[in-house]
C-alpha cells in the first residue's frame, strides 16, 4: 500500500473518531446524568414558577437556640459576683445579662459578638466538671492560668479547699 494512500485512510480514522467523540460529548451534556440531577433541574424551574417553598430545602438552623433559665441564672449569679451586673437574677436572657456577658468577655480580651463564651463561663466558674474523668491528670484540659482564673479556683468551680 502507498505511504499517501495510508496516511489519508490514518487521517480518515482519526476524523471520524473526532467526530464521534464530539457527537457523544454533545449528547452527554444535553441530557443530566443522574436521576438527582433531573429531578434537581425540573424542581427548580417549577419551583419558580409556582412559587411555593420546599420544606425539605429550606435551610434549618443548627446549634443551640437559646439559654435555658436554670442556666440564665448561674450566669447571672456569676455575673453579679464579679460586679458586672446589678439586682437580682431573673432567669430571662435580656438586654442588661448580654450587655453584662459582653463587658466581662470584652474584659478579657475575648470576642463580644457572640455571647456566651466559653472561655466566659469556665472563668465564671461555670464551666464542664471533670471530676468524672477516668484520667484528669492527662486529659486536655486548660490549666487556671491559661484560662486567667486565679489558682483558687479550678475550671469546673471547684476550689482547691475540699
């Protein structure tokens, strides 16, 4: 066979498989592969049009909601302690307790957008008890000093004179 003769049928080949490939690229994007991805493209344009929400895309918030009231009011008491907040505990969460928790975290160096933090509460001497540790001599546990507390006072609220 002439070298010229086989050159354009190698050409021929690799033209059609071009070809072939092009086609089928074209026909994979026109259609969604998977099921989700059809069901996804016709929920959205009907739900456009009709305007309705979807419960099961609506985004749900995560996270604690709100301070219960028996915890509302430890933290208040703490907060009176230290002279951050004045009267008596009410066990609602208003106004003057997150501008109280606010001031004392700002005190500290600590952020004040977001109220409580953690950092607020184990300083306040409300934070996790770890007397139930199987192990508290080696668990991960910050010492006083790290967390600014006087060495009195342990984390969990406990003092040293038991």
């Amino acid at each position: 066979m002439p070298i010229g003769n086989r050159k354009s049928q190698v050409a021929s080949i690799l033209l059609a498989l071009l070809l072939m490939a092009g086609v089928a690229s074209a026909t994979a994007t026109a259609k969604p592969k998977t099921k989700h991805a059809q069901l996804t493209k016709t929920h959205s344009s009907s739900h456009h049009a009709s305007g309705k929400s979807n419960k099961k895309s609506a985004a749900r918030p995560h996270g604690q909601r709100g301070i219960d009231e028996q915890r509302t009011l430890e933290i208040q008491n703490a907060l009176i302690h230290e002279h951050y907040l004045s009267g008596g505990p009410s066990g609602t969460w208003d106004e003057a307790t997150r501008d109280a928790m606010t001031r004392y975290q700002a005190a500290n160096g600590w952020q004040t957008k977001l109220t409580p933090d953690s950092r607020a509460l184990i300083k306040l001497g409300l934070g996790p008890d770890h007397k139930g540790l199987l192990n508290p001599e080696t668990a991960n546990i910050p010492s006083p000093h790290e967390l600014g507390v006087d060495s009195g006072t342990q984390p969990g609220g406990s003092t040293d004179q038991e």
